[in-house]
C-alpha cells in the first residue's frame, strides 16, 4: 500500500498548534526554464483560514491560478516575492539562485515570520526556524499559496519578455525547453533573458560566467 497523503494544510495546522503565530510557506518557480528569472513567494496565512480552491500551483489551470491570487492577497497576512535574473542564475548557479529568491520574498514580507514552511529539501540560509517539506506545494497551505503567486507572478514576467524579445515564444512556453523554443533559439540565438550556462543555451553562446560554489558570496 503506498503512503496515505496527509490532508493540505497538516503543517501549517500543527505548527500553529506548537505555538506559532506567523507561519510562513515558501516557494519558488523557474528552475527548468532555459530563460527568464527563477521566481519565488512567501505567504502567511492566518491560522484556520479557508481558500477553496486552493491546491499546487501545477495541479491547477491558468484561469483557477489568476482567480486566486486575489483571494490569496486579501485573506493573507503578508505575500513577499522575490526573483534571481538570469545573469545572477549563470554567475552562481540554479540552486542557489533559487535559495537567493526565495529569502528575497521572505525578506520582502514586511514582518518576520516565526516558522518557515519551505519546499524541497533546503533549508534557506537565514536565522529563521524552518521546516523543509518535499512536495510541500501539495502539503501546506501556505506553501500551495506561495506556488500559485509565484507562478502567476513569473508568468506575468515571461508574457513581458516575449514583448521585449519577440520570435522567441516567451508568452507561450514561459522559457521551458519546448520544440518551439529551442527552433527559435538555433534560428534567433540567444537573447539578454536567456540562461547562458544552461544546456541547449551554452552551446549556442560565447564566453561563459565562472560559477561560483553553492554558498559563496557575491
């Protein structure tokens, strides 16, 4: 028998039993994508509160991911969203972009949240409390709130760079590498939002940044 799924909302209702006041989901988009910016939203969510329709941001269609985000908003705490450029994820690299995103929207919460919820497996490089959840976008409410801001927010960002560089597709495939995007690419080479260290990409580029290690500086 395969693991029975725990209902959404189980970690933020037993962190909020702990003691917590401000808990805090965290997630982030754009990992994949050989374009455009790794996007990441942090979410506190009142205890006890109710978003029907809430689910993974990948679970859910565009339309039901749009009418959401205002009910997000309004029945939130706070909302933070924070992003790493392409050239940021070349100079370092995709994992630690994202981590970089991802304190970005906690940062830009505007309150200091008692408890993170992250998504994945790492922890974020603040002096928070925290709790990493694998699969956590279909996990925690909180978290499943963080994904669909994000993904509204990063598709919003694609829609734009598909105006500003058009023949690429932007708008459509929001940088993944579908067959489009790739024909586009050997065809037009890459532009100024593409990622150059990602495969696909690289070899259609020059020079490439020195990455640094996971936890540099810079």
């Amino acid at each position: 028998m395969g693991r029975v799924r725990e209902p959404l909302g189980t970690p933020d209702r037993e962190a909020y039993a702990s003691g917590a006041r401000r808990v805090c989901g965290v997630d982030e988009v754009g990992r994949g994508p050989l374009a455009g910016p790794v996007v990441a939203a942090a979410v506190v969510l009142p205890p006890g509160v109710r978003i029907p329709g809430l689910d993974d941001s990948k679970k859910l269609r565009p339309a039901a991911r749009a009418e959401l985000v205002p009910r997000i908003r309004e029945a939130a705490v706070a909302v933070g969203v924070g992003e790493a450029t392409p050239e940021e994820i070349d100079r370092t690299n995709i994992l630690r972009a994202s981590l970089r995103a991802m304190c970005r929207a906690v940062a830009d919460l505007g309150l200091e949240p008692d408890l993170l919820l992250v998504d994945g497996v790492h922890p974020l490089p603040l002096d928070l409390p925290q709790r990493t959840l694998v699969g956590g976008d279909g996990r925690s409410l909180a978290i499943a709130a963080a994904s669909v801001i994000a993904k509204e927010h990063r598709d919003a960002l694609m829609a734009e760079l598909g105006r500003r560089y058009p023949g690429y597709g932007f708008e459509d495939h929001k940088g993944y590498p579908t067959a489009a995007h790739r024909e586009a690419l050997a065809r037009l080479g890459p532009s100024p939002a593409h990622r150059l260290t990602f495969r696909g990409v690289r070899e259609l580029a020059g020079a490439l940044p020195v990455q640094q290690g996971l936890f540099g500086t810079s």
